[in-house]
C-alpha cells in the first residue's frame, strides 16, 4: 500500500521523464519469470527503520554527514536464495537533511542536486554477484538526471525475523562509494572544498504485516473499515459492499479508497482472495483516479495466479503514480503480456 510514502508533486516534465525512465528499468531488470515469483516474498521497505545517509569530506578533513529523510520501496527476498534479491527505492530529492538549514537549502538548490527539476532519486537493482567478501546487488542509480551503474556491498542479513507483534521482517545493510561528479552534482561555488568522493551506508529493513497484526485496523466497528469487515464477515461481501456504498452516498459519513482498501486486505491476507477481489474491484470502480486501488487489485489477483490481470492494473497503477515503487518491482518479475 504506496499510501504510506507521500512523495513531493513532480512536474508534468518530470512525469513523462520518469514513467519512461521505469519503462527502461524494466528492460534492463534481471529476468525473472512468472514462476519464479511469489507475491509472498515481497517485502514494503519501512522507512521510519531504514536508513539512507551518507558522508563527505569538508577541507579534506571533517566529515560531513547527512541523509534522506523521505523515501519508498520494495524488497523482494527469497530466503531460500538470496542472489534472486532485489528491491525499487525511490527517494525524495528535498529531504536531504545534514543538520544545518541554509546548507540544506544549497544542497537542494541548482548548485546541486537541483531537487525541484530532479524531484527524485532512484535505484533498482539489476543482479547480485558473489565476491570474494561478500555480495553485491548491482544496479542502476538515477540522479540528477543522469543513470549510472553502482554496486552495493552487503554487510549483513537478517534472514527472515518475526517482530512482537507477528510480522515479517528482513533487514539489511550495506555500503557504496560514488562520485558525485559522475552524476552532475557539482556545487560549483564549494567544488573545491567537498570531496569528490561520497560514502553511502544504507539499512533496508522490509516488512510484510500478517494478519493477527493487520486485524487491528480493522477491530473498531465505529471507523468505515471496521463497520464494513464486521458486515462482510457476517453477511457476505456484497453486503459489506452495499454498506460502503451507503456510507459513500451519506453526507455524515466520510469514506474513502482508504477504507475498502483495508478490509480488502484484511480478507487478503485471511486467503479469501476471491472475496478480496471483489472487495478491490469495487474500490477501483468506486475511485478510478487512485493509484493505490489498482495497485491493491494487482497483488490480489497475483495471490489468485492471474499474472495476466495483475499485470495491467500494476501498469493502470504506475500510469497514475510513477513513483509507486511497489508496482516498479512487481512488474519487473513478471512477463510481458
């Protein structure tokens, strides 16, 4: 559910740029079949526990660290191979943070990264290679408006861990090195004192909410979720439907995609997925201009094994929201139709 990262408006110039930039990151993604992939190892990357930060040398001697605040992404994780890892991240330019205000004005500003022609900055990964030390998930970084190839050194690997409240988990962290000169961040007025040379440290941790944890969302009979579960769970959908739709049409009551999504979900992940379907149909037709219901109907019709269908509401989702990193890494997974 993409409805969790809130990315900053982009530009109708932008917009173009970016669904054509995803439109080649698809191409050069590694080659995954349908078979292969299993919806059940996709991970949303939680960014109030990940981390994107990095440091650079002020005058050849102090470091100078920072990171981006606002971020989205996918992980996919096989636990029972990891070189079939890979993930989308997509950060928000205008969050670069490094603690002192008129420095993160410049950072932003044409100086640099330019953040409100080049509103994002993206990576995907493409394969993982085995070294000598460790691995290395190897992919394509778009910044500035410029893609380049960068690898990524795996430190550690969590596997797969159950918090305390029943969810999945899978964390990891690694490091890069990049120049920032390759990708056009010059900063022409202080070029002389920043290093070239820029360390990455990065913890990914991605999350998959089970049931017994989700169902919270749904406990309170006086929230439109919860109203319309209680009704679907014990009348039938369409009678939890004909409920959201009173609610909708009612002028004391406000409901939105927000809410079908939910128990949608929640039907989902107790695998009644036909009943999920019906439930995210609904939503679509409901609120056609959502990216998030097309992005839902997507992974329930993958839970059904219908690619085919999934497919195109992912493309009907990225076709909305460019930036909705979920759909960019499903749709890298699976065949072209």
């Amino acid at each position: 559910m993409s409805r969790y990262y809130a990315l900053a408006p982009i530009t109708r110039r932008a917009f173009q740029l970016g669904f054509f930039l995803l439109s080649m990151f698809w191409a050069v993604s590694m080659s995954a079949s349908d078979r292969d992939f299993s919806i059940k190892n996709l991970y949303k990357i939680d960014s109030g526990h990940s981390y994107i930060g990095f440091q650079v040398k002020y005058m050849g001697f102090a470091k100078v660290r920072g990171r981006f605040q606002t971020f989205s992404g996918s992980l996919y994780y096989d636990p029972a191979d990891i070189t079939k890892t890979s993930a989308t991240v997509i950060i928000n330019t205008e969050s670069i943070n490094t603690g002192l205000e008129w420095r993160d004005n410049d950072l932003k500003s044409a100086n640099w990264f330019d953040a409100a022609k080049y509103p994002n900055i993206q990576f995907q990964t493409t394969h993982v290679k085995q070294t000598n030390e460790s691995l290395m998930f190897l992919g394509q970084l778009t910044m500035h408006g410029i893609t380049k190839e960068v690898g990524i050194k795996l430190h550690e690997n969590s596997g797969v861990l159950e918090d305390s409240r029943g969810d999945s988990q899978v964390i990891l962290t690694g490091t890069t090195t990049l120049n920032r000169q390759d990708f056009g961040v010059k900063g022409e007025r202080w070029s002389g004192a920043v290093s070239d040379e820029v360390e990455i440290e990065l913890t990914v941790l991605g999350k998959r909410i089970n049931a017994d944890n989700f169902r919270n969302w749904v406990r309170n009979k006086e929230r439109p979720q919860g109203k319309i579960y209680k009704t679907v769970s014990e009348s039938g959908v369409a009678a939890g439907l004909a409920e959201f739709d009173k609610m909708k049409t009612s002028v004391e009551t406000e409901v939105t995609a927000t809410a079908l999504n939910i128990v949608g979900y929640m039907l989902l992940k107790e695998g009644k997925v036909k009943d999920a379907i019906a439930v995210f149909e609904h939503n679509r037709s409901s609120f056609p201009d959502e990216a998030d219901v097309y992005d839902s109907l997507g992974e329930a019709y993958l839970n059904a094994d219908n690619s085919e269908k999934a497919t195109a509401n992912f493309r009907k989702a990225l076709q909305r929201n460019p930036q909705n990193a979920n759909a960019i890494e499903i749709l890298r997974h699976l065949s072209s139709h």
